[in-house]
C-alpha cells in the first residue's frame, strides 16, 4: 500500500494520496417500478397549502392504536438523515398497504390538520403532541451492536440480525424477517484488482462493488486529471479543447458520489475512472484501504472501478484550469497529464449472490393502521462501521423503545402504523431497503454529523414539518434554546436546507419511489472522513465530535418527534404548496433561456413555454382546491380525512415520470430526480445549445416539453380530487 501510495503523488508529480474508481456496471438484475413525477413554476399564485392553516380550527386530538399486516406501501415516505458523524437511516413512511382498511371504533375526533407551520412566532399557538420522552443512551454507549466484522450477508451481520429481532420481541411488537437474496461484488478468490502505470505494478486489498469485470487502458493521452469529475469540470475541460473520448479520468473523492463520477466520465465517452482522497479533503494513513461501490441506480456500468489508488508520478501536461492545484499531496505539481501518462485498469472482482436480511418491528395503528411511518437504520458495514452502523441501530432500538413506553405505560395511540426497519446491504447502495421499495414497501434515513450545524436534505411538502420540529427539539449545546432559535438566521429554509444528493439514503425512496423524504444531518464545514473505511471506529467519530452524545439525542428527538408528528396527526402536516415555488423557479430558468435562444435566432418562435405556466397555474389552484376542501370538510370524519391525506400523498407520487422506464431511468422525480425526464434537463438542453456545445434537436425538445408538462398537468389533476370536480378549476 506504501507503495501504491507514492503512484498518485508520481501521476501529478509528487505526494501521496489517490484513490481508483472506474465506470462501472450495475449487477442488479432488477429494477423498480416505480414512477415519479413532479411539477414546477406556475403562472398563478397559491393562496394556501389545503393543509397550511388549519391549526386555526380547533379540533381535540385523537388516541391511535394498531392493526394490520404492511405490504405495498404507497402514499409516503419521510426520510431523516441525522448527521452525528454516523451514517444513521431514519426515515418515516407513510405507506397504504394491500390490505383493506379496517375501521375501529374510536371516541376520538379528528387532530388538527396537516398544516404548515406557523410562523416563527406562532410558536405559542401551535399545537403540541406527546413529544418523545427522555431516551436512555445506554445501549449507544454499552457497544451492544457493536462488531468488527459485520458485512451484508457475513455471520456477523445475521448475528446482529438476530439481536435487533429479539430487541423487537422484548418490547412487545410484532417482528418479522425479510429476506433476499442479491449479487454484490466481493474481492476476487484468486488474484487481484491492479493498476499498471509506467511499467509498475500496483494492487489493493480494497475494491469499488458492481464495477465492470476487465481490463482497460487510457486512449489518446491515456491518464487526465479531471477536478472532482462534476459535470462543470467535465465541461469546463471541453471549454479549454481537451478531448476526453478514452481517456482515464483521474478525479479526486468527494463533492458528488462515486456511481455519479463514473455516470459523468460514460457521458463523454471516458474509458475509466480512477477517484483518490486528495489529503486536502481526507486525513487518511499510507496504509488506508477505501470501499465503496459504483452503482447509480439502474443498468450496468460498462467502466471498470479501482479504489485508493494512490499510483501515479509525475504526471505532466497543461497547467489545470484555475483552482483545480488546490490540493493536498505534498510536493506536487498539480497537471492535467499527457500521452506519455497511459495507466491499464484490471478488474476482477467476483459476482457472488449473499443471503441478506432486513428486520422490521411494528406497532400497529388504531385507526388507519395501513398507513404507516418507517424509521430505519443500516445494519451492516465494511468493518466497524460504528457511525454508518452501530450508532444509527443503537439509535433506532432506543426509539423503539420509548414509543412502545409511551403505548403500554402512558396509553399513547398512534393514529397510523410505526414499522421500525433494520436494513442490510447499506454499504453496496442501499440494497436492502431498495429490494423492499421494489416489492411494494419502503423508506429511511441516513445520518451523519459532528458539531451543531444542522443541514437538511427534503421533499418540499416536509419543509414545514421540519420547520416545526426544529422548534420543538432542545439544541445539543444549549438547552434553553430550540434547535430552531439555533439555526434557522434570517431566512431559515436558505439557512438549513440543502439539495438531496444522489448518495443519500433518502433519494431512492425521493426521486425513485415517490416517498416524502426527508434527510437531516448535524454536521461540520468538511464531512466525516472515514466512512467506507475501515477507520470508522468509534474512537475517530468521537474525535470528530466532542459532543456525540448530544448529537445522537438531539438526532433522535427529531426522527421521533416527526414520527410521532405523522401517526398523530389527523391530517398529515404536509405543505402541497411548497412545490409550486420549486416548479416557478425552474420554469422562469428555462423561460429565460428560451426567450434567449429565440432572440439570437437560435430557436424558433414555435417552442412555448406557455403550457408549462399553464400546468403550474392548474397545480396552484389544485393546491388552492385543497385548501377549501379541508377548510369546508368535517375533520372529525375519519374516511374524509383518509381521503384528503390520499390527495396530499399522490403529490411526490405524480411527480415521477410515467413516459420513462424506471429500468433505464430509475430517479424519474421531473423535479429533484436525473435524467432526461427532468426539468433540470430540459434547462441543461438549453444551456449547452447557448453555449454552442450541443446542436438544437428541435424535436427533443418539443418531446421533453410537452411529457413534462403533462406530468405537471397529471399531477395537479390528481390533487383536485375527483373529476367531476375538475371542470371548472382546471
């Protein structure tokens, strides 16, 4: 490995630090079937969320009970990530499960709906739940689930597996066991996965899973150092005349994922993909071996994968563009490389099918016991893993815990169901929640922190649940303060929230199954290190955080008073308006574009944006319908209710592409998802025909405007509820 380390140093000409990553494929054979679909800017204003105000109509608050088996999950999921330095899932779904309602019988009326929270200053008027008792922190301290060797489909991992179902049963729920069989790539039997550059040859003890099996070699001048591998960069290389087709990126760890790397190295034709941690961004030994896996969600990668590798000397060539040398590799000369700097990349890494094991407890609802919340933690790790495992499954039987207090001790009824989810495969890509998501079920949340930044990744219908229950959680550092007071500055949604990248836990169950998700962290300026090592112990997280403790609890207050928050609530406090400004901002983009295009003589006169504002102007006033659907129905009828919080959960539903295969485009969210289906494409369409890099299809873009457009417009009926009451609104 020393010697490994010194060959990243040589390609740049000098210092240590590099880490291999190749294009790669997919092993997965299956795919979902979800559809997503989303909506964007609109032409008329909201005049409220159906769910916004209705904390003005006082209702008394309803006792929820439990009942019935989960299976196909369909209205929504709320993903939290908790960033405590640990890679902790939580997430909250609300599903609809197969089987048929069953009503009970209940002296409670209906909660006060699903609303948007109040204002800062409505803090007083807002109505409060049972919020989460103190929670016992033992278990996280006790190292109970703690385990050096407790990889996906290992014995250690089914031996954890067993102790989280025997912790299930103690409280008194109803436990099962999913169990699937999926291929993952392990290390090669027998040989190794090697590197050649200038003649020496290097190999790693560490691997990338589901990289493509093979040998490949950089083409015309073979090695180029491509900044962190964004789409900019890429682009930014093109700008400057460097011709990319076969060459073998050199990209630096971090910034966006390793599959979304590798996707963007396919798209210019790259032969492969080589990613090393720069010591500017990662603290890592000489001997530091990296895991990870290049799987983007769909289809087979078709470009080898390398980890750490650090093989490369005196790479020479032009000077990078501005900013790229800022590095850390000690006595380096940052270039872009030349012909002479040819690396071959052999992969042999093994398909192997493992037996994995997903773990679930429930606690059934009293009222709409098929609707339900999924709180999850990954289980499973590339060696201790005690922030991307041990912390978040201490965590998530500790909340199980005290919830199942609050029903048999403190006669607490949840309204909906609470499944608490142990997922396996985490490490590959979330395998074991996404098999779940594909049989009908499914969400989590990812977490990982260190100081008292907070940062949140979500769905634009949970912002305000957020917002409120920021306001209800203590800070960790100071406990006369909420969490809210905290953070929040000025403008608390520019302060806190962040995009959802594509390597949260949370995404799949986004932008792949249409799930409300919500992913929330506490965190530093530069992330955790250590994750897909096996550095990550529970010594170097605590040195990354004077305060874990505090963290974990104040992690956990969140996760479970939004659960609590989602099973309680009559109406779930979901806000349908938020999307419309999502779907304004991004039209006016490609409006902008458009217009400009037209004036240059670029694009003709022929290409309206007009559709596109008149399906955001039906989505505003579907949102609107809502609004005085919820203001004119009686809350304290049980099936009404059902019915509007159906409405509010189709929205992230509608929102996924129904005019895509989720095989070949699984992130089909036209909003926060990728592909050509996206807003966000059209407006990269655009931008590059003004830039004078692509040629005007005119036909593409007719296509892609008008199939978005149709799913903004499929979305918005959806939300006006029944047709007949369409023809005067929309």
């Amino acid at each position: 490995m020393d010697q490994a380390r010194t060959t990243i140093t040589k390609i740049f000409n000098g210092a240590e630090g590099s880490y291999t990553r190749f294009l790669t494929q997919n092993m997965e054979e299956d795919s979902s079937h979800v559809e997503m679909k989303m909506s964007s800017d609109t032409e008329e204003e909201v005049g409220g969320n159906g769910v916004a105000d209705h904390r003005k109509r006082p209702h008394t608050r309803p006792s929820y009970g439990s009942k019935a088996g989960l299976c196909n999950p369909r209205n929504l999921c709320i993903a939290a990530t908790v960033a405590l330095l640990t890679s902790f899932l939580i997430g909250l779904l609300i599903g609809s499960s197969i089987y048929k309602k069953t009503t009970e019988e209940t002296a409670s009326s209906c909660t006060a709906p699903a609303s948007a929270p109040a204002s800062p200053s409505d803090d007083d008027e807002m109505n409060q739940i049972e919020t989460v008792p103190a929670l016992d922190w033992t278990d996280v301290t006790s190292l109970e689930f703690s385990s050096e060797d407790h990889q996906a489909g290992s014995a250690g991992d089914e031996l954890l597996a067993n102790k989280v179902l025997a912790k299930f049963k103690n409280n008194g729920m109803e436990p099962w066991i999913d169990t699937h069989f999926v291929k993952v790539q392990t290390l090669p039997q027998s040989g190794t996965n090697k590197v050649t550059f200038r003649n020496t040859v290097f190999s790693e003890a560490g691997y990338l899973s589901y990289s493509a099996t093979g040998t490949a070699q950089g083409g015309v001048c073979a090695v180029l150092y491509a900044y962190y591998g964004q789409e900019d960069d890429l682009r930014r290389l093109q700008d400057i005349g460097v011709d990319l087709k076969g060459r073998v990126l050199l990209v630096r760890a971090g910034k966006n994922s390793y599959a979304e790397k590798v996707a963007n190295a396919v798209k210019v034709n790259a032969s492969a993909v080589l990613i090393y941690p720069d010591p500017a961004d990662y603290p890592f030994s000489d001997n530091t071996n990296l895991f990870g896996h290049v799987h983007l969600g769909s289809g087979d990668p078709f470009t080898p994968g390398f980890p750490s590798f650090n093989h490369t000397q005196n790479m020479a060539g032009r000077v990078p563009p501005h900013g790229w040398a800022d590095g850390g590799l000690r006595d380096v000369e940052y270039k872009l490389g030349d012909i002479n700097d040819t690396v071959f990349v052999e992969v042999n890494n093994k398909l192997t099918e493992i037996q994995i094991h997903n773990v679930f407890g429930v606690i059934k609802g009293f009222i709409d016991p098929d609707r339900y919340v999924v709180i999850g933690a990954q289980r499973d790790a590339w060696g201790a893993g005690f922030a991307s495992s041990t912390v978040g499954t201490s965590l998530l039987l500790e909340l199980a815990r005290v919830i199942t207090s609050m029903i048999h001790e403190d006669g607490f009824k949840p309204r909906r169901s609470i499944v608490f989810a142990s997922w396996s495969a985490g490490e590959y890509g979330a395998v074991g929640a996404t098999e779940w998501l594909e049989v009908g079920n499914g969400f989590k949340v990812f977490a990982l922190c260190s100081s008292a930044l907070f940062k949140a990744s979500a769905s634009p219908l949970m912002y305000d649940l957020i917002q409120s229950t920021l306001k209800e959680v203590s800070s960790p550092t100071d406990l006369s303060r909420s969490l809210f007071a905290q953070v929040a500055g000025t403008n608390w949604e520019a302060t806190v929230m962040e995009p959802m990248r594509m390597d949260d836990a949370a995404y799949p169950f986004l932008a792949f199954s249409g799930i409300p998700s919500v992913s929330f962290r506490f965190t530093q300026d530069k992330q955790y290190p250590y994750f897909g090592t096996l550095l990550d112990t529970k010594k170097n997280l605590e040195s990354k955080s004077s305060n874990l403790l505090a963290l974990t609890k104040a992690a956990g207050e969140m996760a479970g008073q939004m659960a609590l928050r989602l099973v309680h609530d009559h109406l779930l406090r979901l806000n349908t308006e938020k999307y419309l400004n999502f779907m304004r901002i991004q039209v006016s983009k490609i409006n902008k574009e458009v217009m400009s295009l037209q004036r240059s003589g670029r694009l003709p006169k022929t290409l309206q944006v007009k559709w596109f504002m008149s399906a955001i102007g039906s989505y505003g006033r579907a949102s609107r319908n809502l609004f005085s659907t919820i203001q004119n129905s009686d809350l304290d009828d049980l099936e009404q209710c059902r019915i509007i919080n159906d409405r509010i959960m189709g929205v992230e539903r509608d929102l996924l592409s129904p005019y895509v295969s989720p095989q070949n485009t699984p992130f089909r969210h036209i909003l926060l998802g990728s592909g050509s289906c996206t807003l966000q494409d059209v407006l990269t369409q655009l931008t590059t025909i003004r830039e004078g890099t692509a040629r005007v299809d005119l036909d593409l873009l007719k296509n892609q405007f008008a199939l978005t457009t149709w799913t903004i417009q499929s979305c918005a009926n959806a939300l006006a509820g029944n047709v007949w009451d369409m023809d005067n609104d929309l």
